[in-house]
C-alpha cells in the first residue's frame, strides 16, 4: 500500500517516519519550501521535527499534484485547512486517514464531516490517540485507534501503518474517535490554566474527570460510543494533553493561567493550538445540542479576557449536582 502525507509538520514527519519504517516509500507533502528542501536532502525536519534522522524513503514534496495515484492519504494539515487542502489535492476514491483533531470553524462539522463534503467518493477513515510526535518519531511505544466504518479497509490500513512500537486498535466508531481528540484539546488549554495559576494538582485531577465527562456527554449526543470515549482516543488522550507542556495546548492554557492574553500568546506560535480553534465552535455545538459544557465555556471565557479569578469562582459557585449527572 503506498502512503502519502499530507502535512509537513511535527506530526505529519512523524506519521511518515513510522509509515517508512522497514524501508517503505512515503510520500510527504509540507507547504514550507525549507521543510520539503530539508527532508530531501538532510533527511531532518528542522523547522517541526529537529534531531530525528529520517528514513531516506520519504520524499517531500511541494506538489500536492504528486499525491495523485497512492492507495491512502494520511490527512495531517490543521483542521481549520483540511477543507482547502482537500479540495486543492487529487483525492478521487483515495481513502483518507484524517489524523486532524479539531471542529471547523462556522460550518461545525467535524474533521471527518469536512472530508465526506470535500471528497465524497474518499472513504473515511481516523487515527487518533496518545501521541506526541517527538516521541512516535523516536520509536516508543505508543498506542492509537484507527476507526473506519469497513472493517476491511482498517484492517488493510493498520497493517500498512502498524510498527513493532506503534500499536494500533481498530474501532467502526468514526464519529467517538473524532470527538475525542477534538475535545480534549479545549480541555488540555484548561488544565494548562490550572498549572499556570498555581492552582494545584488536586484542581487539574479534579478538571480532567469532570472534562472527561463533558466531553462524554457530548460524544454520545453526538453519536459516539462510551467505549470509544474511554479509550485511547477519548480518555487516553485527554490525560496525554492535560499533563505536559509538550502538548501545544496545555502549554496554550499555562500562559493564559499566567495572565497573558490569548492574542499575544496565538501571535507568538509558529504551530497551532487547535483548541483555541475549536472551543467557541465547540461552545455554539453544545448550546446546540443542549449539552452542558461549563470547562469549555470557562475556556472561551478565558480566550476572551475574563480574568482566571473569576472564572474559577463561578466554576466552584455552580449549585451542587450527582457527580453521574
């Protein structure tokens, strides 16, 4: 099965790096000149991936002409992009591998939603999980969850993308495995405020299970599987981002818990911190569905300058509940 990238990023190097593993050709298509110059040539992505040699069978390319005739494209380009990638590549019935997590602007259909308008002869297909790109590119181990609705053609894709320290786990629950990843990064901005407020482990502990169950209540209003949201593309997930400044969200969040404004610290990013993205089209898509979100509302508060002091005391002054509720 021959793979192509779409994506030049951290995590798109890193998905063609495991793609290649055993001497396997990839085709990798990045936006930036010096990224396609410098993998090409130094096998290294300086710019999102420095100090990880690469496998000398990925190719970089420019072109997204070049991405016509391979059996699967892995989708890697930010979520708010993926419409305008798709649309500008030769998709046809090539099945994509959306590895995007995020709900798009305006329209707020997820990821999978996008690609089914953009290329509705392209199967579907998400990979999602637990994953900093540093460490996949390096070989730990890591685990993720490949759903596609054809058992078939996830059966193919995982042995295609499976490696000795990349194990994957087949779901038919396209629409859990998206939820989760979108979520958790609205999430993880809010555990990043906890630690840069100094606000103490028993908060973040306390702010993963309750986002936990929002981001429950959502995925199951929107069709999702409860057992796809306990698992590594939900739960697993969720406690990766929610805890390490390597996760760009979190990272996003500390800053803002530090009392930074959420423009000075977006403008100061060369990557994308998707929930920034995803949480005030997340707060219209639970209003909607009449599911109560009140993490995520606390986040776009915070994106829109409310002070954290203030946002934690209407937090801890909602009326008490059921924790099941």
């Amino acid at each position: 099965m021959r793979i192509a990238v779409i994506g030049g990023g951290a995590w798109g190097t890193a998905l063609a790096q495991v793609a290649a593993r055993g001497g396997q050709p990839v085709t990798l298509w990045a936006r930036e000149p010096e990224v396609v110059e410098g993998v090409n040539v130094n096998h290294e992505n300086r710019a999102f991936l420095a100090g990880v040699a690469l496998s000398p069978t990925i190719r970089a390319t420019g072109d997204l002409a070049d991405l016509a005739g391979h059996d699967a494209l892995l989708v890697v380009a930010p979520a708010q992009h993926v419409r305008a990638v798709l649309g500008a590549a030769p998709v046809g019935s090539t099945p994509l591998v959306l590895c995007a997590k995020g709900i798009e602007t305006g329209s707020r259909l997820l990821v999978g939603e996008v690609a089914q308008q953009v290329a509705p002869a392209a199967p579907i297909a998400v990979l999602s999980g637990p994953t900093f790109a540093h460490e996949v590119a390096a070989g730990k181990p890591t685990a993720v969850t490949l759903a596609c609705e054809d058992e078939d053609l996830r059966n193919r894709l995982a042995e295609r993308i499976v490696d000795p320290a990349f194990r994957v786990y087949g779901s038919a629950d396209v629409i859990g495995a998206e939820i989760g990843g979108a979520v958790k990064n609205v999430l993880a901005i809010a555990c990043g405020v906890v630690e840069g407020a100094g606000l103490g482990l028993n908060a973040r502990a306390a702010l993963i299970a309750r986002g936990f169950a929002e981001m429950t209540r959502f995925g199951l209003a929107r069709g999702g599987q409860a057992e796809t949201l306990t698992g590594l593309s939900g739960l697993g997930d969720l406690v990766l981002t929610c805890s390490s400044t390597n996760s760009r969200n979190f990272s996003l969040g500390v800053g803002l818990g530090q009392g930074r404004s959420a423009a000075a610290l977006l403008a100061d990013r060369k990557t994308v911190a998707e929930g920034a993205h995803t949480a005030p089209v997340l707060r219209e898509a639970a209003r909607a569905a009449s599911v109560d979100m009140p993490v995520v509302e606390a986040v776009n508060a915070l994106l829109e300058g409310v002070p954290v002091r203030q946002i934690v005391e209407a937090l801890l002054s909602r009326p008490l509940r059921e924790e099941a509720q």
